[in-house]
C-alpha cells in the first residue's frame, strides 16, 4: 500500500517550491522540467531547482539540480543514499545516468516520458531511449542494482478510497498548471537556441 504522507509531500513539494522556480525559468525559454531533494529522515527540502538549458543545454532540471545540490558547502550536504530525488518528469537518460552516478538509491517523478510527449510536445527523451539505446517505451528497469524509481501517479492510484480520489484531484490540478507552463514554453521556444527544443 502507498505511503499517503509520502505522496501528498512530493506533491507539495511540485506545487510550492519546483512550480514557482520553474514558471520563472519557463518565462526565460526553459522547459518546464523540474527536481529536488528531500531528506530521508523528516522529508524536509533539501533544494529545488528547474531546468535552465537557456544557459547549458545540460541543465535539465535534475541536472541543475544535481549541479545546485554540489555547490552546496559539503557540510551541508547529505549523503545522497540518504536522500529523496523528485523529479517532476520521468528523467531522461542523460538524467537517469546523473541520478545513477550521484548515488541516488531511488527517484520519484510525477509525469511519464509519454507525458512529456504526447502532453508536453518533447518528444525528445522516448526518441533517444529508442535511437540510442533501442529502448521501447519503459523499457529500462525500474527497479535495479543502484535504484527504484516509483511513478508518484501510480503510488497515487494505489490508495485507497478516499485518499485515491482526493490524490488524483491533486494531480489533475498539477497537471493544468503543467499545462499552462508548457504553452508559455512552446509559444516561445522558437526564440531560444536550446538544440533540441
């Protein structure tokens, strides 16, 4: 059964601290890809970040999170096994592979590559598993030697009533405002120089 606690908090985390710095990095010509991290131990924020590809196309939003995370003092720092990573989108293999070597043990994500393509118009991330890798959609393990990834949309299907229908009202009211971020990006993206926009 699905941890509800766990759920509402990434959704709370999506809404209150990714969504805000991504509306403004949308504004700038990035997409509307975001990520933080949690502490294990209290859930609370470790950071949030968002993508900024207008200034390195490497910066995906978990990469610049990843990024963010390691211009921390060291001190402040947890140890990345001790940590949560959220990822508003199903992470890319650029970020799968970042996820991977930082040492994360586990990943959550709101939207599906699917999502990104046929909701969000990137068609970029399921084209690349397949040209690159040969792999079909969801065709890497979920579940591995180095992490579990856990879509946050199908924790969410898995509780039970009430709790089921009030998660899906949350992620559908997530998802117009995803919407709307992605119209601003692809009303704008032609006047950016992001190479694969």
């Amino acid at each position: 059964m699905s941890d509800v606690s766990l759920i509402d908090r990434l959704l709370d985390v999506i809404e209150s601290d990714i969504v805000p710095k991504t509306a403004a990095g949308v504004e700038q010509g990035n997409k509307l890809f975001g990520a933080a991290l949690l502490r294990k131990s209290d859930r609370s924020l470790i950071l949030a970040e968002t993508n900024n590809e207008t200034e390195n196309p490497l910066w995906h939003g978990e990469m610049h999170c990843l990024k963010r995370f390691y211009e921390m003092p060291k001190a402040e720092r947890v140890d990345t096994k001790d940590a949560i990573f959220v990822s508003t989108h199903e992470p890319c293999s650029l970020c799968l592979s970042a996820i991977t070597w930082a040492g994360f043990d586990n990943f959550y994500y709101l939207f599906s590559h699917e999502d990104s393509r046929d909701s969000f118009a990137i068609p970029h991330d399921l084209k690349i598993l397949k040209e690159v890798f040969t792999l079909e959609p969801g065709g890497y393990n979920a579940e591995n030697a180095y992490w579990k990834s856990f879509s946050i949309r199908r924790l969410a299907r898995e509780t039970p009533e009430p709790e089921r229908t009030r998660l899906a009202k949350r992620i559908e009211d997530i998802a117009a405002r995803y919407d709307e971020l992605s119209a601003v990006y692809q009303s704008g993206k032609q006047d950016n120089d992001i190479p694969l926009n």
